[in-house]
C-alpha cells in the first residue's frame, strides 16, 4: 500500500510540473523534493510515471521548469558526493535523481538547443557542499577499486547492495554518453563526444580507478561460477547487470580521435600506479585517458587476466552440460566482440599476446559459432561484421595463421559437416557455410572472408578433403560467366581464391595432398576460366544464362553429415535491428604489405590488377610470376599444343615456353595480337587471372595421376592421396612469388561503421528500462524485420 501511495505522490508531482505555466522558482524546495525526497519508486516506475509527451511538452512550453528539474537534481548528486551517503535516504536520493535524469536526458538530446545546457552556466547556482566536497576529496580513490585484477591485488568482499547502486549510477552515466546517438553520421565529423572526453580527461580524477574498476569487474566476472545446475534460476545474480553496464561504459569511452596525452595523465598514473606496473617509461598516448592506460597495459600477468577474463565470457554460449539450460548464458556478446577489438586496435602489445601461443584459438572458436549461427539471421548482421572486422585483424599477423594448424579435438554443436582436421578447416567450413547459406546482406564480406582465408594461406601445412572441396567449390561457383561479368568488382572473388590455391602449392605443397586432388579433379574450372567469353554477344549471352543474382547457393553442393545441432535459423518477425553504414570496401581497409626473408613485412603499392595497360605498353610483358606470360591464358589464345615436350619462343621473347605432355584441355597457347576491338570487349582482369602455377601443377601431375590409375587400376582415391603425398614438384612450378598479406588499416570510414554499430548494440540491449526508446535517433534507423 505503501509502494502505491508513493507512486501516486510521484505521479502528483509529474502532473503540477506539466501543468504549470509560471517558472518554479529553484529554491522552492518544497515543489522540487517532491520527486527524489520520500520517494521509493523503481526506474520501470519513474519511465512509467513520467511519459515522454509530457517531457517534450515541458521541453517546448516551460524550458525554465525543464532546466531547474535537472539542474536541482544534478545538485543534490553533488551534495551526496560530497557527503558520502552515510544515511539509506540520502542513498535513495541519489537512486531516485539517477532515474529522473536517466528518463530526461534523451529528451533534452534529441532537440539541437538543449544540447549545450549541461556545459552552460547556471545564474544562481550556489555552492553548498564544498567543505564537505574537499574532505572527501583527499580520498584515494585508487584505493576502493571494485575488482581484483589488472593493477590491483586485493578482491575486495562481494556486496549485492553496491553492485545494484553501482548499475543505477552506469546506466545514467551510459545515458549521458549517449548524446552521440542524436548527431548524424559522418565520417568527416571531427568533433569529440564532450562527455566522453571530459568523463576520460584529467578533470576526471577517477579516471584510472574507474577504468580500473570497470575492467576488472568485466574480465573477473564467470557467470558459470563453481558449476552447479540451474544456479541461475535460484539466485539474482547482480554482478551480471553490473558487467554488463561496464562493458559497455568501457566500448564507448575507447574512443580515440589521435592527439597526445596531457601531463596531467602521466601524473594520474604516477599517483595511482600504472595499471601495468610502472616498471617503464613511456611516452604520452591518446588525450583519453581510458585509451592511454589501455594502451600501456603491459605485464605478462596482466595481459593474460584481460585475455582469460574476455575468452571465459567468449565461450559462455559453448558451454555443454548432459541437463538443458541448466548452465548460465550471457547475452552480452557482441559488446564483448568490440571490447575485444579495442584492445587489439589500442594495445599492439596485447594482440601479440594473444598470437603468441594457441591461446588464440579460445577466441577464434566462439567467433566462428557466433558467425554461423548468426548467418541466416538480418538482425545480427552486425554481430557478423564485427566477427569478421576481428578474424582479418588477426589474420594480418603471421602467428595467426601458423596457430591455425593445431588439431581442432573440440566439438561444438554447429550444423556443419563432421571431419577430422585443424582450426584452419574449421574456420574455411563457416566460411563456406555463410557465403552458400546466408543471407543476401552479407554479400558485401565476402572480399573480407576470401581475404582472410588468403592471409593465413601460406602457413597452413594441411588442409583437409572435405575443407579443400569447399574451396574449390566457392571458386566454381564465384567463376561461372554470368557471375563474373554481373558486377564490375566480381572478379576480386576469384582472383582471391587463386592466390590462396597459388600460395598453398608455392609454400605448402608438401602436406597438401588433399587440395591438389581437389585441383585435379576439377580442373575443368581452370580450363574455363583459361577461356572466358571475351566478346559482347558470348558476355550476353552468359548473363541471360543467369537465374539470380548473388552466389548459386545450390548447385554443386554436396551431400554432408552434420552435427547434432539446431541450424542457424533467421530473425524471427518483429525482431528489431539498428541500421548500419555501408560496409567499407577492402581496398579501403587493408593496406598490401610483403613478407621478407627475414620474416619483417615490407608495406608496398601494388597496381591494381583490373586496370588496362598504359598507352604503349605490351599485354605480352610477363608481370614477374615467372613464364609464359600471363597473356597466354586468355581467351584469345590461338595457335597450337604439343603433345609431346618441344620448346618454342614466343613472339616477341628470347625465352622459351615449354610444353609438358597433358591433354589439349590443359595445355597453354602462345598468344597472338588480337585484334584492337575484340580487346576492347573483353575485360583486362581476364588477361591478369594468375593461373599460371595451377596450370603448370596441372600439367606435370595430370598425365602421372591418369596413368597411375590405368597401370593399377586404380578406383581409390586413399592409392591417389597417398601418391600426391611423396611427389614433388621441386624445380617444376615458377619461382614462388612472394607472399602478400593484406592488414587491417583503420580509417574515418570504419571508425564511423563502429560508432554507428556500437550505439545500435546498446540501444537494442538497454530495453529494460528503454532507455532511448521513441526518441529522435539520428546516428542511425530502428527498423522491424
């Protein structure tokens, strides 16, 4: 009864402030107590009780009233910091102020001219609380950190009650930052979030606490716990409302705009202890100071907290019991995708950590199952860059590719085929799986998912059957006519997989017996490819063979055997999603670097292969793979093929061209002048496809395979495999070219495609109370599938 009449004097009070038409005066105490003093009301009751019409219409017709609410409100948190709280009503106060303004701010946001009146000067404002504000100060503040971890050895008593006034006071502060979400998106806004950097600055001087707090709390957190059935239907757990507010306080407040630190963030860490360690001396870092203590974060002890704490969470949804939903599952995952992502952008250090050992497979195994679940679902399409945006991070280091190899012994429950392989299998199979079998949205990451499977391509020592067929049945598909000559930028996709089938032969031809039978026994797609239709009307033609845009999703598919799982099914109808920029394009966001002798990556400008010669130059030039020339593979190759070995000179070359003896299908044709206007038809990429070391793998082992199985009689292919694994195509095959990998480079584009995604994330996750709800987002669209 008691809970109902507070309700109704809340509600009261609501009513007399809409319904005013003169100024209340601030010090008229009486009116203004009314909303936080011998109120007990929850947030669900202060968003129910205070509707948004009636905030837009004190906004519009009593700004006065409007802007006194909050700053009374403001002013009795500052009292309450100064005082300590020692009192439960004074603590409730501060919990019912936090609410009110966690209703109002999203109001005073989305109108342009409200959105300077926290940075204004209030006529009038006294200065209660100032004594009590300086005793309190000289507080330490470093010594109450929240949680056991990076810099902080003490686990302080777990405390429900502090955890839920904790939660309160994040969520307004996530309100505040949230100001963001009502500006449009361009990447050429240069302007700063002003309560980011000033929560982030050395005004702040709890910053490193605070950053302190936040992480520990978020990297501690084990929401199994010691493991016992169905614990979480028997207990609240607070702590897990906790993490998640810190999560995503922690996503919004690392962002960095460049500049330098000032001298008052080196102070803050001298005075408080770095976070790792202070054993060196640094120079200054980013102006935010959440990005610098990331940034020098260090301590092999540290780092493996941080990485520990993130994987635990990772794979939370991959925990399997013998008894159904009896185990705990977050539901924070993708805040975690882009905490993750922070650290490895922010901290070179760590992201060498996390590719120094195998640890790095406890991150890469809860990606893949998010990517392949999410697949057929266009409200996580998100969710499916964010995983790829952290896979081609990764896959621009060396160690990433290398750590692939190691046996993949854990089985998820993921409805992908049953085989026996490495984590790079495991890793083409999602792969394959979501270019076949997601939806159209995701069309534009297939240059980031082919470009990541390139990158990792010259370390994987053996690739399994079943992965190797998958790839050469995304280049059948990806190389069909009317695919090809559908879209100007397609061939991007072929060229991709070429290289990656080049690399492996060049680099790890040894222990991949199972693509090289894969090769062989498609080899008719090479051959076409090696004769595309080059004028308009066979172009035409192929593209009235086209039954719908996209990848074939069907054809060729073969026949598998999958786990025991629940197939990745779409968002089902009403479900929400946010809006999101245009993908980048991977030109953009990759910047070509070149593997040395000594292992050090060399950035280099590489031409882009689509382009038409220069006015002058010959198509016949070769372009440094080895020879014959790239030209000979066209479709205007004229001329002969030998049936026996014989040396020619090409037209207009001192070197010869050498012919094994293979079936006509497969042998290479010197190529004539073709005539100026079938040139000009064709497109040049075709005279550009690097064919060059699959053809030569063709023709030495082709005649060798069939005439190995014509000698035996051979009708298993285990004989085959077996006979690929002890050959050799040592002195045979170009000189390897050298490998190129393509590294993640950050820009204003992508910098604005994850501030655009992050807010979406935290608007959709923050339901309870809806926070932004109905209000005028403009960074980006809440849309209803």
């Amino acid at each position: 009864m008691g809970n109902a009449d507070t309700k109704l004097h809340f509600r009261k009070a609501v009513i007399q402030l809409t319904t005013k038409t003169q100024p209340v005066e601030p010090s008229d105490d009486a009116f203004w107590d009314q909303f936080w003093a011998d109120t007990c009301t929850t947030v669900q009751d202060v968003f129910a009780l205070v509707p948004a019409a009636e905030i837009r219409a004190v906004r519009e017709e009593s700004p006065s009233n409007l802007a006194t609410l909050c700053y009374k409100a403001v002013e009795r948190l500052v009292q309450a910091a100064g005082c300590g709280c020692p009192s439960d009503s004074e603590r409730q106060v501060v919990l019912n102020c936090s609410r009110l303004l966690t209703r109002v701010l999203p109001y005073i946001f989305e109108d342009a001219d409200w959105r300077g009146f926290f940075w204004s000067t209030v006529p009038g404002a006294g200065a209660s609380g100032d004594s009590a504000a300086e005793d309190i100060g000289s507080i330490d503040s470093c010594e109450y950190i929240w949680e056991a971890g990076v810099g902080f050895a003490q686990s302080p008593p777990l405390n429900y009650v502090h955890d839920l006034n904790r939660t309160e006071l994040l969520k307004l502060l996530l309100t505040c930052l949230s100001e963001a979400m009502y500006l449009p998106p361009s990447s050429e806004r240069r302007s700063l979030n002003p309560w980011v950097s000033f929560f982030c600055s050395s005004e702040n001087r709890h910053a490193l606490p605070l950053f302190t707090s936040l992480l520990n709390v978020v990297c501690a957190y084990d929401p199994v716990g010691y493991g016992i059935p169905y614990n979480h239907l028997l207990f609240s757990d607070q702590r897990e409302q906790l993490v998640e507010q810190a999560v995503q306080i922690l996503i919004v407040s690392l962002e960095h705009e460049g500049g330098s630190a000032a001298s008052a963030a080196l102070r803050a860490l001298d005075s408080c202890g770095s976070p790792s360690g202070g054993e060196e001396q640094e120079p200054a870092g980013p102006d935010n100071l959440f990005v610098n203590y990331l940034s020098r974060i260090h301590r092999e002890e540290d780092l493996s907290f941080i990485l520990k704490g993130l994987a635990r969470l990772m794979n939370n949804p991959l925990v399997q019991t013998y008894l159904p939903h009896s185990a705990k599952k977050i539901q924070f995952h993708q805040e975690l995708l882009i905490l993750f992502w922070k650290f490895c952008d922010y901290n070179k250090k760590f992201l060498f950590f996390v590719l120094k050992s195998s640890d790095v497979l406890d991150v890469l195994v809860p990606i893949l199952f998010s990517l392949n679940d999410a697949r057929a679902d266009q409200s996580r399409v998100g969710l499916m860059h964010i995983g790829v945006f952290i896979l081609l991070l990764l896959s621009g280091e060396r160690n990433f590719g290398v750590r692939l190899n190691k046996p993949y012994a854990l089985r998820v429950p993921m409805d992908i085929a049953v085989f026996t392989g490495t984590h790079a299998d495991l890793l083409v199979l999602i792969f394959h799986k979501i270019i076949t079998g997601g939806h159209q949205r995701l069309q534009p990451l297939f240059d980031c998912l082919l470009t990541i499977i390139v990158n990792i391509s010259p370390y994987l020592k053996s690739l399994s059957m079943l992965a190797a067929n998958k790839l050469l049945h995304l280049l059948e598909a990806f190389s069909t006519p009317w695919f090809l000559f559908s879209s100007p930028q397609n061939h991007h996709l072929v060229f991709f997989l070429l290289e990656v089938f080049n690399n492996i032969i060049q680099y790890q031809f040894d222990g991949n017996c199972n693509l090289v039978y894969a090769i062989i026994r498609k080899r008719n797609v090479f051959h076409q490819l090696a004769n595309l239709p080059s004028d308009g009307a066979s172009i035409q033609r192929a593209l009235q063979r086209k039954k719908k845009p996209g990848v074939s999703r069907s054809n060729s598919a073969e026949a598998e055997s999958t786990d025991e799982s629940t197939p990745a099914v779409p968002a089902g109808p009403g479900s929400l999603k946010a809006s999101l920029e245009a993908t980048p394009e991977i030109d953009k966001i990759t910047e070509k670097s070149q593997v040395s002798l000594d292992g050090t990556m060399i950035t280099v400008a590489e031409p882009d292969s689509a382009q038409p010669p220069a006015a002058g130059e010959s198509i016949l030039e070769g372009d440094g793979e080895g020879w014959p020339p790239q030209a000979a593979r066209s479709r205007l190759a004229r001329g002969w093929s030998s049936g026996t070995r014989s040396a020619r000179t090409d037209w207009g070359s001192r070197r010869p061209l050498y012919f094994m003896s293979l079936p006509s299908a497969f042998a290479l044709r010197p190529l004539g002048h073709p005539p100026g206007p079938l040139l000009s038809q064709m497109s040049f990429w075709e005279i550009k496809l690097p064919l060059q070391t699959i053809m030569r793998l063709l023709q030495v082992l082709v005649p060798q395979v069939e005439k190995i199985c014509i000698d035996k009689g051979l009708t298993d292919e285990s004989e085959i495999l077996k006979f690929l694994q002890h050959g050799t195509l040592v002195g045979l095959l170009p000189v390897p070219h050298p490998i190129l990998i393509r590294k993640y480079q950050a820009n204003a584009g992508t910098a604005m495609w994850f501030r655009t995604y992050m807010w979406g994330v935290i608007y959709l996750r923050n339901v309870d109370p809806p926070i932004w709800y109905d209000t005028d987002i403009r960074l980006f669209e809440i849309q209803r599938i």
